[in-house]
C-alpha cells in the first residue's frame, strides 16, 4: 500500500523532517517501509483548455479546437472521452511531458496539430492512460497547471503484511495520527458532516438477511446532484496512488477509502428501490463493474435491489446500478463485511480490490457512519447542495462506545525493565486517541472506537502501544534479576 506525504500534510505538519527519517520511524514504531518515492510531475507549460468543437477524422482520431485563454490552438486527439464543453489540459508545443518526450508540431491526417491534449499519465501523475483528463469546470482557460498542482509528491511504500492487524492504517488519517504520536506535532481534526441534522427524515428501506456476514449495513439517499469532474485536489491524490478518476460522486468514495480505510460505494438512487443484503442463494452468473461475467455461489454475499443483485458485498459493485452521467440521485453504501467471507469470495473469483482488503482486515462498524459524515462533508466543499432525502440509515451494531480498562502502573514497569513516567504513558496514549488518566497508581484507559477490537482488547495491548511509541530503542538491555544459591545437593538421590 502506498501513503501520499502530500496527503498526509493536510493532517500532521512534518515538513521539516526528511522522508527517510519518516520512513525509519514508522519502520521501528507502526509498519515496515519498503520504499521512498519521489513522484515528479510534469506540468511546466501545461495550460488549461476549453474543447470548442470536436471533428471526427480516420479511425478513432478526432480534430479539436481549443480556447486557452487568449489563445486558440487546434489538436488531433485520438482519446475516447473528449468532447466539446469539457476543460483538460493541453501541452504546446516544445512542453516537455513525462517520459522526456517534447511536444511537437506536426500534421496528422491532413490536419494541423499544435500539441496534445494530455492524460494524467502524460503529465506524470499517475492514474494510467484511460483518456484526457478532464478538469473542473470553474478552473479558468489558459491558467498554469504548474500554478495549482504541487510539481512532487513523496510515496511511501507499506508492507501489506505488517497491517493485517490495524485496520485503521489502511487510510492516510491513521498515519497522520501515528506521526503525530511519533513526532509529538498536533493532528488537525478530520471535519465531518452533522448527520443528525437528518434525524428528522424517514428512513431508507433496509434489511439484512445475513448478519453474521453483515454484521452492519449503513446508507443515505441524497438527490439534486450532478455528474462532474473532482476538484483538483482529489484527482491528483487519487492518480498519485495510482487510482482512475471518474467523477465527483464516484472518486469521493476511493477519496474517503484511502483517507479512513472504510470502503464506500455509490449506487445510481434513481435505479433502486430498496436495499436487501442476502446471500446469492444458488449457482448463476452477476456482471461486475468491470463487464465481466462472474459466476456466483449460493454463500457469496449480495447487495439487492429488493430482488435483483447490484453489488458483490465488499468487492465489487454491479454494472446495473452503476453511477453514469445521467444520475441525479445517488445512494451511498456504508457497510461492514465479515472478513472470511469477503476472502473467500474475493481468493475464489481472483479479484481482490482495494474494498476487499479493506474488509479483509475487519474494519471497525463505526466508520461506516465517520466515513459517511467525510463523504457528505467533502460533497458540499466542492460547492454542491444535496438535498439528502433519508436519514442516516443503519441496521447492526455501530459500536460506536469507548471500551474501557484499568491498569496497574507497575504493570509497565514490570514488563518493560526500566520505568517510563505515568505522565509520559497518558501522554503517548492521548496522542494516539486513546482515552488516558492515572489515579491512584491506576491507569484508566478509554479505548477509542475506530482500534479494531482484535487490535485493542487486552492490558499487553495498551503496553505494546507506549512501547513502540515511546521507542524500542530506548528499551536498556538488562540481565534477569534473579539470586545466585549454592545446589543443595539430595545425598538420597544421589
């Protein structure tokens, strides 16, 4: 898994120390490194441009007239998502973009063409090579792409293994936290919606057939929406980390999964009618997103649409429910899967997505309302106004309350050798969102809701969290304290 310090920045202000030393210290305190990425972008030149008018030519090849601000210029593109009204980026000619390759021009299929119209992968941001990207729409034509994108970005590279048990590092909120427990700097709060502004309106309908694979299913319908390109912000997050971009509604959802760690999904709304969550129930066939044809058991669990499937429960969404550019109304999925079964289906279908590792690591029911309250939140940043049309809906347990323990302060002392100060382990445990007071050589400890509860349960648990904080390097090597006797030898046995 790779975690974005850009990303990480909007939480925890570590500018001042070198990636390497990041890197180390989450090495010896949280999760092994494996690498440090520099992601260099290239955007020197690159301008923002208005598609005027679109010609078809031979093949797929189309002739495009594009206004950049005073300017005008003529292309040829060859992408299958251009279109007239939309704003991508275009790249002159003598633009260097990412490769090394320069921008020429050039004439194809008899026509003038005075540079490219360029894919995240041409600018060097990753994403992949699926079409031109496409910009929001209140960005002005002509405008420096350099001006609004950061020219670099650092990744760094998490070893899968060493979070099988933290399923709140599987988004970059919990590594602004451990940073900010590592390098005692203050963590800035994650801003979420107020859902019980809702609390007045009728529920979505909702049931759950299965809650032992299912233990918690949450959702909200929200409508007036519309169809658009993600802010800048979100599209070279997300292409940073490698992931497509499509539209608003649909990259909120990867946005807040690789921020929190809590898989999200969005159904067109206008397509469903109620939500039913049950095992397929016999041998068939269901069409993922990606067009393919997948054949499904009777114990795979199913999202349905009162009797029709749309979703392969934490994997993969159906292409009958898809959002598209006509959806006006949308639904949003919060769940909580079981962790073997979303395994055993994700291994025997061969398509473990980002959602299905999520859910493998058992992801604490809570954040299916915390990711909801980002969602919403982050929608109306971007200037639009849902008009949300059920409450917070939720079937199952939340398990929304702080778990409580109480600890002997001499139990540190004991397992750890040499003394840390009592003010020193509340200290530690309150940078990591726990819950710390000590009274009477008692330490009380309020165990946060989103620790998973097979991380968190236990006294060693609460040690192993002020040890690694407080540094394994800081441990002194002690011999056992035990006394030398003379053996007193059994003269009958011998």
């Amino acid at each position: 898994m790779k975690i974005s310090l850009d990303w990480i920045s909007q939480y925890v202000d570590c500018s001042d120390v070198s990636p390497e030393t990041v890197a180390n210290r989450l090495t010896m305190a949280t999760a092994e490194v494996e690498g440090v990425e520099t992601l260099v972008r290239a955007l020197d030149g690159v301008r923002i441009a208005s598609v005027m008018s679109v010609e078809p030519l031979n093949g797929s090849q189309t002739f495009v007239h594009l206004q950049c601000g005073a300017d005008q210029f003529t292309t040829v593109c060859g992408a299958p998502n251009v279109r007239v009204g939309m704003k991508s980026a275009f790249a002159p000619a003598g633009v260097h973009i990412a490769g090394g390759h320069v921008v020429a021009e050039q004439r194809v299929g008899g026509r003038f063409s005075q540079g490219i119209l360029c894919s995240s992968d041409e600018l060097g941001m990753g994403g992949g090579h699926f079409g031109i990207i496409e910009l929001p729409e209140s960005l002005g034509d002509g405008v420096a792409l350099a001006n609004l994108i950061p020219p670099s970005d650092t990744l760094l590279e998490i070893d899968n293994k060493s979070l099988t048990h933290r399923p709140d590092l599987w988004g970059h909120y919990g590594f602004a936290r451990e940073l900010a427990a590592i390098f005692r700097r203050p963590l800035q709060p994650l801003e979420r919606a107020d859902l019980s502004t809702y609390d007045d309106l009728p529920p979505y309908p909702l049931t759950i057939d299965d809650p032992e694979d299912c233990p918690c299913y949450s959702c909200v319908e929200m409508a007036g929406l519309t169809v658009a390109p993600s802010p800048l912000t979100i599209q070279y997050r997300l292409h940073a980390l490698g992931q497509r971009t499509f539209n608003i509604l649909v990259d909120l959802t990867n946005y807040v999964m690789l921020e929190l760690g809590q898989p999200m999904h969005a159904f067109d709304g206008g397509l469903l009618r109620a939500v039913r969550v049950a095992p397929f129930g016999a041998l068939g066939n269901f069409t993922t997103l990606d067009g393919q044809e997948r054949k499904m058991v009777p114990e795979d669990l199913m999202i349905w649409n009162k009797q029709e499937p749309v979703a392969l429960a934490g994997i993969m969404g159906g292409l009958n429910s898809e959002v598209n550019k006509h959806t006006t109304i949308l639904l949003l999925e919060s769940a909580n899967f079981k962790d073997a079964r979303i395994r055993r289906t994700a291994t025997r279908l061969g398509i473990r997505t980002d959602a299905s590792q999520r859910f493998e690591k058992q992801q604490p029911p809570i954040n299916t309302k915390v990711a909801t309250e980002r969602f919403l939140h982050l929608l109306q940043k971007t200037g639009m106004q849902p008009q949300v049309r059920s409450r917070f809906t939720s079937v199952g347990a939340l398990k929304g309350e702080v778990r409580r323990l109480k600890i002997p302060t001499n139990f540190f002392d004991r397992r750890i050798g040499n003394p840390i100060a009592p003010e020193k382990i509340t200290m530690i445990l309150s940078a990591l969102g726990f819950e710390a007071e000590v009274t009477g050589g008692v330490l009380k400890v309020g165990i946060p809701p989103f620790r998973s509860e097979k991380d968190i349960s236990l006294p060693v648990d609460i040690l192993e969290e002020v040890t690694r904080i407080n540094g394994y390097d800081n441990l002194e090597p002690k011999m056992p304290d035990f006394s030398v006797k003379t053996i007193a030898f059994n003269d009958q046995l011998r």
